[in-house]
C-alpha cells in the first residue's frame, strides 16, 4: 500500500481585485503561488481571465457594490487567502488620460482597503501608475493623497515597503515602465518585504532584434500589399512558425509610408517630407513620441492599450536601414506584433490567449498590464522570506 503524500499548503493563497484578465499573476503560478479568486467588472475580460486561469474563481462584478463585495470577502475567508493583490485601474492618474481631479477611478481604491481590512490578509500588493502619489481622493468630506490614505487606514495593522517606486527594465524587462508597487505585510509576520536587487537591463535589440521580420498588411488588401511588400507571404510564413502571434500588423498606406522614410529612434513628425498629414494635406500636430519609432541598444516606452496603432505614443518597430532605387528607407512600417508585445510585457510565451479573443482586446489588455515579470520577482523575493 502506498504512502499518501501530504502536500504542503502554499505559503500565498491569493485573491486578484481589478484582475483585467491576469496579466500580473500570469508568472505567478510557477513559484507556487495559488491565486484563488479574482474579480474584474467587465465580462469580456473575465471571460478571458477565467479561460487562462480555469482553477481561479472568477467573480464578474462590480467591487462597489456591497453584495459582491462582501461576496468575495466570504468566499477569500472561506479558502484560506492570506493574500490580496490589487491593481487597480490608472486611467484617472496616467499622464496619457486627462488626470481630473477627483476621477471617480481613483476612488476605486476605498474598495480595495475595504476588503483588506475585513480578510485581514497576512501580506498585501497594491500596483499602479507612480502619479498615485500625488492623486487626491475625498474621504469623508476631505480632501487627502492616495498614500496618506493608505497609511491612516492600513498603518496601525501593516508594516509598508521604504521604497515604492520601480521600473521594469531593472528588473531584465525591456520595458522602461514605472510603476508604484505597495507591498505591506501584516505586523504580526516578522518578514521585511521590499524590492529585490536589481538584475541586468535587457534592450530591444536582446530582446527582439532575431525575430523575423514581418511587414505590415495594408488596409487596401493583399494585393495592395504584395504591390508594396512582394515578400509579405514568405514573411508571414516564416514568422508564424515563431509564434502564431508575430503576425502582421493592419495598418494603412499612407501610415505605412510615412513610417517607412523614419529613421530609427525618430518621430515621423520631423520628416521633411513624408510626415503625418491630415487627407486635406495638413501637418497632423502630433506629440514628439507619437508615430516614433523605438531605439534598439534601449529599452521600450511605456507600452498603451492603444499600441496597435501607428499614431500612439512610441509604439512602432525600430527597424533597419536599406536602399530601394537610391532610396534610403527603413525595415518594419509598423507597430510591434502581439508576440514582440508579449515579449516586452514578460508575459510567458506560451499564455493560453483565447482563441475567440481579438487583437485589439489583447493588445488593449496587454497595454494595461503591469509587467508579468516585475511582479513575479517581487512576490519571489518575499516567499524566499517567509
């Protein structure tokens, strides 16, 4: 008769709040850690969510509302969850929205203090944009900073990280990405929780620079892009055999050119000639990262939910210089494929995207995101202390 093996509970049984659809839990897994529950407000993307990670609970819901709240709160003390990971939505702080003062977004995080006080968790990560600092909320008819909230309401049960700020590219993520990372520990845990030791920067070159070339297919069609890239096919065939997601772009012409006659680490808006226009011949105003391309001995911008577009913030392939008729242009009139997103998000290569999902809701999620990688060395490096 053989000896049952006892196997050991995980040291971090997590709930995920404002989940989107697992992109900071996606290495998490592989260290042990069991993310229970999860909530996101949005079906679209709890679906996604709950086809990725089939042995999480996810509740589609709003956070606001009492009932699902005290919902998830019920169902986090009833599996034992010791660990809540928040990261809430950054659109109302992030320089890339309008930031209004009292966007009702940044009140989002009441919610997720609510839940922490009522499971008690031993440790806690809160993530978003580094502007958090200095975003106000009103409590109770005052008017306070997100981190003097935090304070007043966590401080006497949890202990708080000294340093707060991070970056992503320290952590070998070719993504510049700053972020504002919380991480609080129950007091009665005798465990420091801060960021590990910074490791090697990885550039865009490392990371991307032997993939396969891939052209843009144009909106025109195929024949209108085998007019301007005859080798789009071979291409496209011997990318796929990559991965099924470095696949082409859609992009139009006029775009597509533009790009074309940009040097690497340029914007299109300084090209003499070939710079964005409007249809009536008009200079597009533009800001000096949109239609930019990236530098290949750096590290990639802060990538947007909008990083499938041409004309969002520094988003489109280096690419390389060649010659055509006399001609100096530039290789990859594009933005990054779903696989190069991939790779700069650190998300694992072989993430079960859904199959029904589309692209612009897996660049639009990805773009979101918080980088895979960044969190899964954080909650390492407090496992290897507990």
């Amino acid at each position: 008769m053989k000896k049952q093996v006892k196997r050991s509970k995980p040291k971090l049984r997590g709930i995920s709040l404002f989940a989107n659809v697992g992109i900071a839990e996606a290495c998490l897994d592989k260290i042990g850690v069991d993310i229970r529950i999860a909530n996101e407000l949005l079906p679209e993307r709890a679906k996604f969510y709950q086809d990725v990670y089939p042995k999480s609970h996810m509740v589609c819901g709003d956070i606001t509302d009492d009932v699902v709240r005290s919902a998830l709160v019920e169902e986090a003390l009833a599996k034992d969850v010791n660990f809540v990971m928040a990261t809430p939505p950054c659109q109302g702080m992030s320089r890339v929205g309008k930031m209004e003062e009292m966007d009702e977004r940044n009140h989002l995080i009441y919610y997720a203090v609510d839940v922490v006080r009522r499971i008690r968790p031993e440790y806690v990560l809160i993530e978003n944009v580094t502007t958090i600092l200095k975003t106000k909320i009103a409590v109770h008819g005052k008017v306070m900073l997100i981190p003097e909230y935090l304070k007043k309401e966590l401080g006497d049960d949890y202990n708080f990280n000294k340093k707060t700020v991070v970056r992503a590219m320290d952590y070998s993520i070719p993504q510049i990405r700053h972020r504002n990372i919380y991480l609080l520990v129950r007091k009665d845990k005798k465990v420091e929780w801060e960021f590990p030791k910074p490791t090697k920067p990885i550039t865009l070159e490392q990371a991307i620079g032997n993939l396969p070339s891939v052209d843009p297919l144009l909106r025109g069609g195929i024949e209108e892009t085998l007019e301007h890239f005859p080798d789009f096919e071979k291409k496209r065939k011997v990318a796929a055999k990559v991965s099924k997601w470095h696949r082409p772009p859609l992009h139009s012409w006029r775009m597509v050119e533009w790009m074309m006659h940009t040097p690497t680490g340029e914007s299109a808006i300084h090209n003499l000639v070939y710079y964005p226009r409007k249809v009536t011949g008009e200079r597009v105003k533009a800001h000096y990262n949109q239609y930019r391309r990236l530098e290949w001995h750096k590290q990639a911008r802060c990538l947007t939910q909008n990083n499938g577009v041409i004309s969002s913030l520094a988003c489109v392939h280096p690419g390389r210089p060649y010659r055509c008729k006399g001609e100096l242009l530039y290789t990859e009139p594009r933005v990054f494929t779903i696989y190069e997103v991939m790779i700069l998000s650190s998300l694992p290569l072989n993430w079960p995207i859904p199959k029904w999902a589309d692209e612009t809701l897996i660049r639009r999620v990805i773009g979101e995101g918080v980088p895979s990688h960044l969190i899964e060395v954080i909650v390492k490096n407090l496992l290897e202390r507990i």
